[in-house]
C-alpha cells in the first residue's frame, strides 16, 4: 500500500478494510477508545510519532512494514 511517506490519514487507512484489518487486529481495544475517532485527520507520521509515547518503536515499525506490504 501506498503510505505517501507517512501522509496517507489514519481515517483512510481505517476505510480501506485490509488496513482497517491491520490495525484492529495490532489495536483492536485501542480503536474502541472514545478519542479513537479524532484520530481520523492525523497524518500516519503524526499517530506513529504519538505512539511512540505508549507503544514500542518495533510494534510501530513492524505494523508500518505490514500496511506498506499491502
């Protein structure tokens, strides 16, 4: 799949379902967060850069690598 560098949105990656697929089975709990749905309009960058605060640097490269091999 085409990330555009990072600049694809998290709402178009969760509207194409072999992404959406990805991040629910990686994320599942975390997309059923109330605030989940105002992450829509963040850039992939901007949510791998938040992430970062919570997640490890591997899960965040290895969920990249599996949407960027779609």
């Amino acid at each position: 799949m085409d990330l555009r560098n990072k600049t694809i949105t998290v709402g178009e990656l969760l509207d194409d379902p072999r992404s959406k697929a990805v991040f629910q089975r990686r994320f599942g709990k975390l997309l059923r967060h109330p605030m989940a749905g105002a992450a829509r309009v963040l850039t992939l960058r901007q949510l791998s850069e938040m992430a970062a605060v919570y997640l490890p640097q591997k899960t965040i490269q290895d969920t990249l690598k599996e949407l960027e091999e779609l």
